[in-house]
C-alpha cells in the first residue's frame, strides 16, 4: 500500500479515483487549487488548497508527506475555452505540470500517471485508434497534453521518471458508492446535457446529423469514470513495482452516436430527449473510438461497467440527486 499525491483531486475523474484508491488500500493526499474543483468532493482532512504552479510548496508536502507516486489530473479541460484563451491552457496545463515534476524531482519522487486526452489524435485517420497515430491535436487543449506528453517521455529517457500516460476517451457515468459524478460549470459534455434536457424540458443541440456514419451523428468511445478511475490504479500498481513508462488509450472499443446515447436515456427514463438539430461542432471527427488492447494486455485492466445502459443510469441517479449544482469550492 502506497502514499500517493492526487493533483486535481476535486475533480471529476479525480475525485472518483480517490476513492478507489482508498478502496484499493491506499493512502491519499490531494492537491487542488478549487478553481474548477469541488470542495465536498474531498474529505477534509486529505485536501491541501495549493496550485500546483508552487514548486517549493508541493515539494516540501511530497517530502512531509513521504510520497511515492503521483496521479496528475489538475488540468483545464474545455476545448471550447481553449481556443478563446490558448495562454491560460499552457500556463495551466503546461507550466503546472512542468511545475510539478520539478518539486518531483527535487523530491526524488520519480513514478507519475498522467492524465492524456485522445484529442492528442486530433482527426484521427482509422478508427478504431491505437497509441502509434501520431500526435496531431486540433486545438489547444490537445496541445497542452501532447507537450506534457513530450516532457514526460524525455524525463522518462534522462531523468528515469517514469510515466504512464492514459489517453482518455468519452468519461462519463458517476459513481453510486461515492455519490461522485459529472459537475461541469459550463457543462459542456453530452450525457449530463442530455440528462438536463429530460429534467428541464429544454431541448439539447445534436451537433450534426451528416457525418458519415450509420444515422449521420457522432461515435464516440464513452468509458465509464469508474471503469476509468480503476484503470488509474492498475497504472500507478504497475509503477510502484517498478514498470516501465507506458502510453496507453483509455476507452472501451466500443462505439456510440448520439443518437444511440440519446435512445438509452429515452429507454432509461421512459421520457422524450428534447432535442433540436444544429450545425456541426468545429473540430469534432465523425467518430473517435479506442483500441484499447495495449491497456487490457499489459496492465490486465477491463472495462466492467462501461455499457450504455450502466453509464446512462448511475449518470441520471447521480443528476437526481444533484439537480442544483453546487459552488465552485
Ligand atoms: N454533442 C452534441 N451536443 C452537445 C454536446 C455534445 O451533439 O450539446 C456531441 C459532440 O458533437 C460529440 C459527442 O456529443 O460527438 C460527445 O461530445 P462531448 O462534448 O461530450 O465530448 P467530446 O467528444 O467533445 O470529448
């Protein structure tokens, strides 16, 4: 059983991989600076208010702490946002990471699993994706994770630090035992825009019903959090035994279209999605689906939970009991 440091931990997917951690029988420090993140979604006693941007500060906690991993997720995450402010996206998710494995380093803290997006793909050009297409992204966001990609690896080759990199696809799903689940503040993402569509009445925007594919709407790889979280500790265990950096994609192999996920919320709740068809989103590839092979082999993870029908119940339980959003700290 390990110390691990959770960077962004009152997130979304961290704050859910804490838990499992905890579950697993680790011990867990969080680090967030509450910008995106909420506060409730940490116990009190493990959360330290801090940006990860201090290099002192976070080197002294990895050393009080005596820390021996970290799982890095403190990131901005909204494409949208990233092509209006580019600048805050590097500072943030550059210059914060950068940041972080100096205090590492210093600390001689040397395993880190670090939070990838598949929109390193960019518009990829054969699906299903494996972990050879180039980097390509599209959009800033993307960018910022491709260069923490790139610093890792040159870590990995003269620093010996050593990384796994899980390039997410479609998070979504909550987790029951936690009361843990998706809080976006814009929300942004499709399952929960939908969930709000049923709850309010007021329609979501299909981006797009002419793509190439079966009924013409996007196909994306969607994963459920916690099938997603457990394969952050299969990560971090291969690591504290001594594994070597990998990169891995971090979805199911299987895909859905809007249209199939708006079926299974009209199946679940035995109500009519309102619905409205727009244009097509800039930067948004017809269908982005993983090969997920290299993460089930080497590291024997599986996806157990991520079926349609799962993810869109334990969504729509957990959007029940949050219908008012909470503050954002
Ligand atoms: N989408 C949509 N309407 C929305 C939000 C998303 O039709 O209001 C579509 C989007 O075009 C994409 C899929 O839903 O094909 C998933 O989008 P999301 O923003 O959830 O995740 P992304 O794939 O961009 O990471």
């Amino acid at each position: 059983m390990a110390k691990i440091l959770v960077t962004g931990g009152a997130g979304y997917i961290g704050s859910i991989t804490r838990h499992f951690l905890e579950k697993h029988g680790h011990s867990v420090i969080v680090v967030d600076n509450l910008s995106r993140g909420h506060r409730e979604a940490v116990p009190e006693p493990i959360l330290r208010v801090l940006d990860t941007r201090d290099t002192d500060k976070v080197e002294v906690l990895l050393r009080d702490e005596h820390v021996e991993a970290v799982i890095h997720f403190a990131a901005y995450i909204a494409v949208g946002e990233s092509t209006q402010v580019p600048e805050m996206y590097f500072t943030n998710n550059v210059s914060g990471s950068l940041s972080l494995f100096e205090a590492m380093l210093r600390a001689d803290v040397k395993r880190l699993v670090f939070s990838s997006t598949a929109a390193a793909y960019g518009i990829p050009a054969t699906v299903p994706i494996t972990e050879d297409e180039p980097y390509a992204p599209i959009n800033p966001y993307g960018e910022s994770k491709v260069m923490v990609e790139k610093i890792l690896e040159w870590l990995d080759r003269y620093r010996e630090f050593r990384s796994v990199r899980l390039r997410y696809f479609n998070a979504c799903g909550a987790e029951p035992e936690a009361d843990l689940g998706e809080e976006h503040d814009p929300e942004t993402h499709l399952i929960p825009l939908i969930l709000r569509a049923v709850q309010t009445g007021k329609p979501v925007t299909v981006f797009g019903d002419d793509y190439a594919t079966p009924d013409g709407t996007c196909i994306r790889d969607y994963i459920h959090v916690s099938d997603l979280a457990e394969a952050h500790i299969y990560a971090v265990e291969h690591l504290l035994k001594g594994g070597k950096s990998n990169v891995f994609n971090a979805g199911t192999g299987v895909g859905y279209s809007v249209e199939e996920v708006i079926a299974a919320v009209e199946h679940l709740t035995g109500k009519q999605v309102p619905r409205v068809t727009g244009p097509r989103r800039e930067g948004d590839p017809p269908s982005l689906v993983a090969d997920s092979r290299r993460l089930q082999e080497t590291l024997g993870w599986r996806p157990t939970r991520s079926s349609i029908e799962r993810i869109v119940s334990d969504a729509w339980e957990f959007a029940r009991r949050h219908s008012e959003p909470r503050s954002q700290s």
